[in-house]
C-alpha cells in the first residue's frame, strides 16, 4: 500500500511513522520517499488499521 502523509516533514517525522507502522506489525517493510511524502508499506496489516493509528500518532494519511 502507498499513502501520502503532508505533514510529514523531516526524518524525525519519518522514524515516527515507521515505528507506528512496525508497532501494528513488526515484520512490516517501510519504505519512505520524504521529498514526496509517500509511504510504501508491505505489511499484513489491513489499511485501516495503519491509517487509524498513523492519525492518532499525528500523521493522518491519504491511501496513494
């Protein structure tokens, strides 16, 4: 899944997401395109879930 975080700004912020997605799932492949605010995710936990708690965590996202 792809998603498109706009607040998402620095590296800090990036750390953030990807623990927040490795918090859902541990084995979760996160790969993050900062300059375009995109989030590759390869995880086997379903969408809701990811974007449910990336805005809880500050980050609300939009699927790409």
């Amino acid at each position: 899944m792809k998603l498109w975080i706009g607040n998402m700004k620095c590296g800090g912020c990036a750390r953030g997401v990807t623990a927040i997605i490795q918090d859902i799932d541990p084995n979760a492949k996160v790969d993050i395109d900062l300059a375009a605010k995109v989030v590759s995710i390869e995880t086997i936990a379903n969408i809701e879930q990811i974007t449910a708690a990336l805005a809880k965590g500050g980050f609300p996202a939009q699927v790409q």
